[in-house]
C-alpha cells in the first residue's frame, strides 16, 4: 500500500474578476466551461491509470479555483465520478469545494451533498457590503447569509468561512463586525488573511505605490504630504498599527469564540481543521489536476500548463503521457529538509524531531543548529518534550513575524505550490 494521497482540481472559471485577484481565473462561456470538465475528467482518469496510482489510498480531495460552484451539478458529479473510478476514494475522505456566496443556493447545496462533497469553503471576506465592493466582489453579506444558512439547511455540517483584514478604507471596528458575525454562524473552520496587493491586478495599479510608501513610513499620516497628494481620492490601506491590530483582534477574538489557532492564519474548533491543507504543511503527496495545478509526488513537484488553449488540445494519450505538464522539479535532500520546516513551522503545533530524523536519516538538531540557536535565543522559536518527543513550534512572536523567522531556514526561495487560495494560503 503506497502513501495515502490528497487530489486537487482546479476550476478556473469565475462570474468577474475581483479586483485584488491573482489567482489563475477568469470568465469565460459555459461551452468553454464543459469542455474544461471533460478535458479535466480524461486528466483525472489518465492519471488515475499511472503507475502506483490505484494503490494509494485518497482521503482528501480540494475542488478550488476560480469558482468551482459556478459549474453544473451534472459537471461536478462527472468529475467526482472520474475520480471514484480512478482512485481509491477513503470511505471517511474530506472533500472540499469552494463556493462563492452568490453562486450557492440550498438546492445547489443540497445536490453538492448528494455528489459527495462533505465540506463547503465560503469566500465572505468582509460582512461590510461596501468593503465587498471595493474588492470587486459579486456578492453582499445578505447573499453570503443566504449561501451559508442555505449550506445548513442541506446539511453540511463542515464549513470554512474565508475573511479578510487590511482592505481599503477597513476599520478595527468595521473588522471587528466581520469577525462578530462569523463567530455568530459557528462555522467549523475559519481562515483569517491580511490583503496581499499583487503585482498585475488592478489593486496593484491602484495600490502599489501606497503599500510600499506605508511599508516605508509605517502610518498613512507619516507618509511626506507630497506623496500623499498623489493618492487623492484613493481610500487609504490601514497602516502597519491597524494591520496587526486586526491581525491581534483575530486571534483573540477567535480563540475567546472556542476556536484553536492550528496555523498561522487558519482557526478551526476541535477536529476539524482541514486535513486537505495540513497534508500541504507536512509535506503528504498531492495531485494537482486542471489548469496550473502544481503536484508533489515522491519529491517530485510538477505544475500543469497555465495556457487554457494548450490544456483544452490535449489528448487522453497526451495526458497518460504527462504532456500536460510545464516545469518539473525533484527535490534535492536539502530542499525536502528546508521545506519540511518552512511548511510545518507554520502549524502552530510545530515539526516533531523524530519525523525529520526518520524521514531525512539525521537529527534536526544538527541539521539546523545555528537557526535553531538563532531563533531560540530571540524568543521566536521554542522547544517542548525529550527525546524522540521534541517538538519544535514557532513562539507567538515567532508567529507574528513568521516570514523573517521561517526565512532562517530556507537556502533559496522557492514556489511551494500551495494551492486552493486563501484557505490554503
Ligand atoms: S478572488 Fe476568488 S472569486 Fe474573486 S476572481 Fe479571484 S478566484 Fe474568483
């Protein structure tokens, strides 16, 4: 029996484009929509013929995007079929699928429940509707209300709910109303991001010279007079202060709530933190099926083309022959170790040292000596247990600057592949 194996599917397609958006979506007609499914079921059923495949066990399967619930019901129970009938399914699999308020109705839900998906992901963002159209988002909190009593009503009793702080013209206040409200509707998951301005989106256009201005200055009101005339008529971003005051008001908040902070920005109540994502942490083999999705197999990471022209032209032969794929990369034992900890420092659990001793032949002490010693000494990294119990965790203040503490121990930055957007990243 191999090693169990988590499935990711990729559906790119989406009703407009949000506006801070760089994740690999567009619209486009509902032909070249069921086309897509059907090149993405022969994907999905040619690598299911691949050597090893069948023997592994799949227990968790992510259907992400893009909108996934914009595609028909008879679309989505096609793809679920193609992977039944290609892989060997957990009976108990979490299957996940990303769901936009305003996308879902009940009696969508309900047919997701009777094609097997056992957890809905919900995008709300922002429960402020003017917050949610300066992001571009098609819904309001009222439709995002509707999706989600609409996902009880059919029974779906695993629900993550994605918020987001640090938006134009956001307020602790106006934050802490989005918090109160998804606190209220006790979904069982719930993942927290501060707004990231992407080269390439028109927030970029909009906002990336005021991000890097309050990157250097910290609050808008230190930002010279002159440069900020340049901004009239923009809202502001809140500054660095605002930005980890919502990022403190989260984790405070959500854990007073009965949530348990498992990683860095994801909240989930006893059990059910989203076992598709912790494989990502912990270094378990994926498969990426569909357009751009990136795959780690036996430290082997390989990505499909990101072209929807190309993808829609292969052939089942081309597919059985991995010509889908554009990069692929085999891990060197040094970059397994690094991403072993980069990943799994992020759960606030942290990395056991007799995995890495088991997985890599030598002790993370030795290997990691100096970051350890480093990190240790500034109070961002702690230690707990003896022996083959130690465990390794980031402190809280290692938490809050994570970027700089997980940095220590990275040679060279690489695309991990998370995948599945804002709840997996
Ligand atoms: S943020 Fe989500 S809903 Fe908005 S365009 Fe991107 S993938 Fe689509």
């Amino acid at each position: 029996m191999g090693e169990s194996l988590g499935l990711y599917l990729h559906i790119p397609f989406c009703a407009g484009k949000c506006l801070y958006c760089d994740f690999l979506s567009f619209p486009a007609p509902e032909e070249t929509r069921s086309l897509y499914v059907r090149r993405l079921s022969e994907e999905i059923r040619a690598c299911g013929a691949r050597g090893g495949m069948r023997e592994r066990i799949v227990d968790t399967v992510f259907i992400g995007g893009g909108t996934p619930s914009l595609l028909l019901q008879e679309e989505t129970e096609a793809l679920l079929e193609a992977v039944r009938a290609s892989f060997q399914v957990a009976a108990d699999a979490e299957i996940t699928m990303e769901a936009n308020p305003g996308s879902l109705g009940r009696a969508a839900a309900g047919r997701l429940r009777e094609a097997g998906v056992t957890r809905l992901s919900l995008g709300l963002q922002s429960a402020c509707d003017r917050e949610l159209a300066r992001l571009g988002r098609i819904h309001t909190c009222r439709a995002f209300l509707e999706s989600f009593d609409g996902a009880r009503e059919a029974g779906f009793d695993n629900l993550n709910v994605d918020l987001m702080s640090g938006l134009p013209g956001q307020t602790a206040e106006s934050f802490q109303k989005t918090l109160a409200l998804a606190a209220r509707l006790g979904p069982e998951h719930i993942s927290a991001y501060s707004l990231i301005i992407e080269e390439g989106t028109p927030f970029y256009e909009t906002y990336g010279a005021m991000k890097a201005d309050l990157e250097r200055y910290g609050e808008w009101e230190d930002i010279p007079l002159r440069r900020r005339a340049a901004y009239q008529g923009t809202l502001p971003l809140p500054g660095e202060t605002a930005d980890r005051e919502m990022y403190h008001m989260t984790r405070e908040f959500l854990m007073g709530q009965g949530y348990s902070r498992y990683e860095i920005s994801n909240y989930a109540k006893n059990g059910r933190e989203c076992r598709h994502n912790i494989r990502y942490w912990t270094g378990g083999d994926y498969l990426g099926l569909g357009l751009g999705a990136a795959s780690l197999v036996d430290g082997t990471r390989f990505t499909v083309t990101r072209s929807l022209e190309e993808y829609l032209g292969q052939t089942r032969e081309d597919f059985l022959l991995g010509r889908q794929y554009r990069g692929t990369h085999t891990l060197s034992a040094r970059e397994k170790m690094e991403e072993f900890m980069f990943l799994g420092l992020r759960l606030t659990r942290g990395v056991e040292a007799v995995c890495f001793s088991r997985r890599f032949g030598k002790p993370l002490a030795s290997v990691y000596k100096d970051a350890c010693a480093r990190l240790m000494g500034e109070g961002l990294l702690a230690a707990a247990g003896e022996g083959d119990g130690r465990r390794y965790y980031l402190t809280e203040r290692g938490l809050d600057v994570s970027n700089c503490a997980l940095a220590e121990f990275l040679l060279d930055e690489w695309n991990t592949g998370l995948q599945g957007k804002r709840e997996s990243l």
